[in-house]
C-alpha cells in the first residue's frame, strides 16, 4: 500500500501514521518552527482580516469576485495541489526507491493537459460557483445537483480526515506538541480563513504557502547541487556508490500492469474531477485567465516535482548513513540505517543538513503551512456544495436570497470543521490510507464522466448521468472494500475478494459504460430535449458568449 499512500498522499497531505513511518514519539518543542509558524499564522490571519472586509456577497465568498488574475489562481491552484506529502512523500520515495520517485513525480503532472486543453475554458464558461453548475447546465438541477454535490462532499470529508490526522503526525513529530493540539489547532484556522476570508483569504494564503515551499525547495535543491558543482552526472554517481545500482532502476514500486493502468487513470481522471481544484476556475474573470491559471500551474507544479527529485536524492548522499541523522534504537532492532521519523523525514533531515536549525525550523513550519492551505480550499469546495448546490439549488430551487446562503455556507464551514477535528482525533491510530484511493476513486468514477460528457456528448441524459454516477461511485467503494487495503490491512482477512489495489481501472469503466448505455436507451422526451439544448451550451463552452463576466471588460 505504500507506493499508493505515498504517490496519492502529494493530493492530500501525510494521511497515515504509516505514511510517516510508524509509530510517531513526542519529540521536544522545536521552537524555531514554532516561531515561524506563528509568523506565518499571524500573516494568514492579517490577510483573512482584509479579506473579510471585501467579501460583501456571494460571488466574494465563493470565487473571490471573479478578480483573480491568472498568474495569481496558477500560483493559488498549485499552492492547493502542493501539499506537505508532495514534499515529503516524493522525495521519501526517492530517497528510498531512486529512480521509481522520478516516474511518481512527473506522473503528478498526468492530469493538467485534459484540464488545460478539455476542462479549464468550458468550465469557465458555464459555471458560476461549483462544477455541478456545469454538470446540470441542460440537465435536470434536483438529481445531478444532489449527485454532484454529495461527490464533492465525499471526496472532500475523506481527504479533510486525511488532512488532519497527516497534521496531527507530523506536527507531533516536527514541533514537539501533542497530536490532538495538532488537529485542533489546524481546524481552528481552517474555519477561521474560510469563514471569515472566503476565497480571496484562501486565495492568498495558498498564494503566500506556494511561495514559501517553492522558495525553501529550490534553495535546498541549490544546496545540494552546489555540492557537486551542478552536474547531475556526479550527484547519481554518488548516491549509487552510496545505495547500490538498484536505485537507478526502475519496476521497484509498480511492477503489475492492472496496477499500473489503474492507478495512471485515478491520478488523470481524479485529478480533474477534484472539486476543490475546478472551484478555483471560477475565481478569474473569464475563460482566457482560466487558460492561463492552468498554464502557470502546471510550470509552478512540474518545477516543483522536478526539485523533489533532486531533493530525494541529495538525501541519499547527505543524510543516508550520517550518524547524527540515524534512529540507533530502530537501527538495532531492524537493521539498516533507517532514519529518525522514517523515511518521510528525509527531505526535513535534509533541510537541516544545508542550512542548519533555522532552516530545519522554516520547512518545518512550511510543511505545516501547505496542510493549512490544502485544507481551507478542501473545506471551502465542501461548504459551497452544501450551501449552493443542497441549499439553494435543491432545498429552494434555485431562489435564495445570497445573504442566507452565505450564512449557510458559513455555517456548514464551522460544522466541516468541527467535524475534520472529530475525525481527525478518532482516526489517530487508525489505518486510513484507503480514505486516499476511495477519495481519488470517487473524483475519477462520480464527478469526472459526468462533468466531461455534459460538456461534450449530446446524447448525455439524466438518467444516464445518474445512474451510471451512482454505479460508479458504488463500485469504487465497493472495490476498495474488499480490495487488499481494507479487507486484509483493516479487517484483517488472508486475502482479498479483490486482488487490485487501484479500483480506478474498472469503477471508471463502469461509469462511462452506464452512463452511455443508460443514456442511449432512454427514449423519454426530457431526453428529446436535454439532446436539443447541448448545441446552445457548446457554443456557449466553446466561445464563452453569454458566460458570466464574457463582456465585463
């Protein structure tokens, strides 16, 4: 499991307590990550003080006023795709598999050209708020809305407790508190900057932590290169005489075809099915800036990786083996030279080896910074689909005054919450690496087919939507039930009624499959004229004519 705990968790943070190793000590207060985190915090909450000031409505709340620039949502979205596991986890499989890493991080990537070539301008063009705008443009608003509603909240509740408990561990071992101070704490600012900021505080807070872990990422990848005069040639010559030729290799993590077909699709559908990440093509004025948003994220985010890569394998040369770096006590019962914290800790053992406490100190905080970020957009994509979508879309039928859905959507934020620390709190000991694969399963199998074939398939109707939604929503839960994740590592079974890991292969399947069939075969004249209206609404896709915001400037 852990070569997709790791590989998924760069979407949702460290999500497990095996993600990070095991079982995790209390270390002693790491006061200068606590320093620089709290300057961080007392920034965060300056910018959600001013943020609050501006956002008078609903259009403020939900998508910033639409005012975003481009440059501005690219560097947003990847602040909200980087997450401390990105950092972490990558470089941990680097440091651990070598080569492998390379194939994971570039495989990150997979899912940004369907986005910036099929998904960015006709979402833009004919959405408001939530991507359920666009999946229920010409079809009937009560079932597809609810549909799409109840497969945001699910992804985004599944990646929130993910969120948390990755918080509680590594703040319980990079800063020294206790888990559940961790978690609270966490959840606290998180209702905090979507309550009060809405989008344009998420917004810039994601902004400012993009920043920040870009900045320490490439000073640390500097440092490492400096080393060896920036040839890449002497870098890998040096980790192989340190870890052997395996490490430039490949098949270590991913060697069963299925596995592999599987998990590709989960990481390009899924990836474009993330409600959190489509909420954010909303924020900018119109389809030309949701281009772009998608081109500069897609430079912001491949650099990034590209510096995990390095990063990894720097830990190999400066950090593998170093005495001052080893866990002696794990060391003695196991063999080997693993690290304190686990392999995870890699690139934060190696923070401290180029640049000493301070430096530790700020990718300590930064770590902590990107769960904040990530979890503020997670929980803001949950609350406008209880409040827009359930609420007014549903409950009022589309007539609600915006000051009451506001106050919903605050309202719903306070509960996600609350909620994200309950489960957080309680999932502490908890195996819950197949929250990952269910949450990506349910992106890739619910919300991507529907959101692609009602922007470009006419014959797409009602009844197939959402039966072939539910089916494969369904089926994703079910496979990763009787999978090898939850029936043998959390029920505790020999073997698995399903033998994948990865269920994205056969629930998207079954998605598109029902919905084509389903929609074929319904002759009902709703059907008639949900055929008759896709003309209008590709041309409104294609060239933005009637789009909110298509002739504002």
């Amino acid at each position: 499991m852990k070569a997709l705990l790791f590989f998924l968790s760069g979407y949702v943070g460290l999500c497990a307590s095996e993600a990070l190793g095991g079982a995790v000590e209390k270390q002693p207060l790491n006061m200068s990550a606590i320093s620089m985190f709290l300057i961080f915090v007392v920034a965060t909450l300056g910018i959600t003080y001013w943020a609050a000031k501006r956002t008078k409505n609903t259009k403020d709340f939900y998508t910033a006023g639409g005012g975003i620039t481009g440059f501005q949502n690219g560097m947003a979205i990847a602040g909200d795709y980087m997450s401390a596991a990105s950092f972490l986890g990558i470089s941990a499989l680097v440091y651990a598999k070598g080569y492998d890493g390379l194939i994971y991080s570039i495989g990150f990537l997979v899912g940004w050209p369907i986005i910036l070539f099929l998904i960015a301008e006709p979402l833009r063009n004919l959405g408001k708020y939530t991507f359920a705008d666009v999946a229920s443009y010409r079809l009937q608003q009560l079932p597809i809305r609810t549909l799409a509603a109840f497969g945001s909240i699910g992804t985004v509740v599944l990646y929130l407790i993910a969120q948390m408990v990755g918080a509680g561990k590594l703040i319980q071992l990079l800063f020294g508190l206790e888990y559940e101070i961790a978690v609270i704490l966490v959840g606290v600012l998180m209702i905090l900057y979507v309550a009060f900021g809405g989008m344009l505080a998420t917004t810039w807070v994601q902004i400012v932590k993009a920043f920040l872990l870009l900045s320490g990422a490439t000073f640390m990848a500097i440092a490492v290169m400096a080393q060896y005069q920036f040839n890449f040639e002497a870098l890998f010559t040096k980790a192989v005489e340190i870890k052997g030729a395996a490490i430039m290799a490949p098949g270590a993590l991913v060697s069963d075809p299925v596995s592999a077909i599987s998990l590709g699709i989960a990481l390009m559908f899924g990836t474009a099915g993330l409600p959190h990440i489509l909420m954010r093509f909303f924020t900018v004025r119109d389809a030309k800036e949701a281009r772009k948003s998608v081109f500069y994220a897609t430079g912001f985010i491949g650099y990034f990786y590209i510096l995990t890569f390095i990063i990894g394998f720097g830990a190999i040369v400066m950090v593998y083996g170093n005495p001052h770096y080893l866990d002696m006590a794990k060391q003695a019962i196991d063999g080997g030279k693993p690290i304190l914290g686990g392999d995870n800790m890699a690139a934060i053992h190696l923070s401290h080896a180029v640049g000493g406490d301070w430096f530790l100190g700020f990718i300590s905080a930064v770590a902590f910074a990107t769960i904040l970020a990530v979890v503020s957009g997670l929980t803001l994509a949950g609350a406008s689909a209880i409040s827009h979508d359930i609420y007014t879309s549903v409950i009022c039928g589309g007539h609600s005054e915006g000051r009451k859905e506001m106050k919903v959507s605050k309202i719903a934020t306070i509960v996600l919450g609350i909620l994200a620390i309950y489960l957080g709190i309680t999932f502490e000991d908890q195996n819950i690496a197949f929250m990952v694969g269910l949450a990506f399963a349910i992106a890739a199998s619910a919300n991507f087919p529907i959101l692609f074939l009602s922007m470009f398939w006419s014959r797409l109707t009602t009844r197939g939507a959402l039966v072939g939604g539910m089916l494969g929503l369904s089926t994703a839960m079910i496979l990763v039930i009787l999978g090898p994740t939850v029936w043998v590592d959390v029920l505790g079974n020999s073997d698995p009624v399903f033998p994948y890991k990865y269920p994205a292969l056969f629930s998207v399947s079954m998605a598109f499959i029902s919905i084509w069939f389903f929609s074929i075969t319904d002759k009902s004249q709703r059907a008639l004229k949900e055929h008759e209206a896709f003309e209008g609404q590709f041309i409104r896709s294609q060239t933005g004519i009637g789009a909110e915001g298509a002739n504002e400037h």
